[in-house]
C-alpha cells in the first residue's frame, strides 16, 4: 500500500525590510511581546504558491501588499528583490515546492512592529491603539508545504459575520481575520466545511478565505469589488482575461446556479452544499480553470 510522504518541515525568517535577520523552524522565532502586528492585528500579509522552486504571481501578490501597505499608512513593506533573495534561500535549506510535484505557500508578513521604547515616552500611545509615529516595522515569512486543494465543500451562509463594504480594511488582505475565524466556527458547528459572509451592502461578499465565483446564464460572475470583497490575485486575473465578470449575488442564485466555486491562490474548490441543499456541478474542471489561470503567463522568479 503507498502511503503519503510526509510534508517536509516549515522554515521562517524574521528580521526588518531591508532583509537582515535570522532563519529557524516558526516555533522557534519569536516576535516581541509589544508588536502592534500581535497586539491590535496592524499588519498585512500575503499567501503565494511556490512550485518549480518559484513564487508564482509574485508581482501581482507584491503590488497588492504595497498597495494595501499605502492604504493603510504603514511603511512600504520589502520589494522584489528583497522577498526573491529570500525565497531562494528558503527553498535551498528547506526543499519545499523544488521537487517536480511538490508545492509550498510562502506567507510574507508586515507589521507596522514596535515603537521605540528608547525615547522615554511613557504616554498613553506606547500603550493604546494610537499611532506613536516612531513604530518600527517588522517582517517575517514562511514557507510551508502544502498540496493546492480542489475537493468539494460544503459552506453555509454566517447567520453573524459580515464583509464591510466600506471598511479600508476589505479591500486588504489584513492580520484581522477574526470574524473570518467565527465564520468558519459556525460552519463546523453546523457541519459544513467553510462558511459565505454576506455584505453588509446586501448579497453574498465572498468565504472567509476565498472568492466566490458563480455559474450564472452560461458564464462566470463574482460579486464586485463593492461588496468588501478581498481583491484577489486569481480573481483580478480571471476578470482581466474575461473569464468572469462582477455581478450582485444573492444567496437565491446560488440555488439557481449551475455551479459555485471558492478560489484563492492556493485551491479551487466547487461547493457542493449550501447548507442541507446540493447544488448543481457545471462539469468544468476546478483545478484546470485555476491552472489556467496560473499558466496565462510566465511566473516570476
């Protein structure tokens, strides 16, 4: 009988922008106690998947966290040159995502970090939400081995958790993730796989880690950046190729749909049940489309 091999084991980095630091396994690394990133969510990441050795869509996940990095008034997190330096120094003394099959999720974090305890400012802003305006920003990341995920799922619709519509913090992939968490509680307690968060404008936003594509009169349609949806890569990229266009979703067309997909960088996943009801399947291939999207153009290094 084959058995499963073993995922190889994770390895981090943790230092500042300018790529000085240290490499260890994540149990080992430590972030201090007083970075804003730990204790109020300040921060920002992205999840990239790395195969061939490679980050694939690096350019587009790097312009999405500088740009939510300008959005959000933190400091410009690590360009190119800085996150492929250390990505190749990731691969060689970990393996992950090298060998031919074999896929990694590199998860680029940015804190707006701690504030200089050495000025001898002992106000109420060393301590609270507000911005002490000598914060020092702290980066790490992670390279993890997974296997990008294509299998059916059932989701239910949070009866508690929304998407702001409004909030800068939607149309950024944030630390903030708590009712994403709460969402997805709700969905194994119902015993379901992942959950759909409204909008608090109306209609279906998207899952609590993925975008919602839906087979709607013979072609793909996803709700519009409007509703609080994350602007996701492989989103941006399927609507700049004209294989999905936005529409206003609403629960009732998931019923009436010919298929309904969750996709992020790193799966493609069709739904299967809303709820106790089975949707219908398009006979389209997940992983093919999400391939596809992958494959439209050469990778970044």
């Amino acid at each position: 009988m084959n058995r499963p091999q073993p995922l190889a084991a994770a390895i981090a980095w943790l230092g500042d922008g300018s790529g000085h630091g240290c490499w260890s396994s994540p149990a080992d690394l430590a972030i201090p106690l007083d970075d804003r990133g730990l204790l109020l969510a300040d921060g920002l990441f992205e999840t990239v998947l790395v195969e061939a050795g490679r980050a694939w869509l690096l350019a587009e996940h790097l312009e999405r966290w500088q740009g939510s990095a300008a959005l959000l008034g933190l400091p410009p997190p690590p360009g190119a040159a800085t996150v492929e330096s250390l990505l190749g120094a990731a691969t060689a003394r970990s393996g992950i995502g090298t060998a031919l099959g074999s896929s990694g999720a590199l998860r680029l974090n940015w804190s707006r970090g701690s504030s200089d305890r050495g000025s001898g400012d002992r106000s109420s802003t060393s301590r609270g939400i507000d911005l002490a305006g000598n914060d020092e920003p702290r980066f790490w990341l992670q390279l993890s081995a997974i296997e990008p995920c294509f299998a059916p799922l059932r989701v239910i619709v949070s009866p508690t958790e929304t998407r702001s519509a409004t909030s800068l913090l939607s149309r950024c992939k944030s630390f903030a993730y708590g009712a994403s968490i709460q969402a997805r509680r709700q969905a194994r307690a119902a015993g379901a796989d992942d959950a759909l968060l409204p909008s608090s404008a109306g209609g279906l936003c998207c899952g609590t880690t993925a975008n919602l594509l839906v087979w709607h009169g013979g072609s793909w349609i996803t709700p519009p950046l409007s509703s609080g949806c994350l602007p996701g890569v492989m989103r941006r990229r399927a609507l700049e190729r004209g294989l999905v266009a936005e529409a206003l979703i609403g629960e009732q067309d998931l019923h009436g749909a010919g298929a309904a997909w969750l996709i992020n960088s790193l799966s493609c996943r069709p739904i299967s049940h809303l709820g106790a009801v089975p949707l219908a399947s398009s006979g389209q291939q997940p992983e093919r489309f999400w391939r596809q999207l992958l494959l439209a153009d050469h990778p970044c290094s």
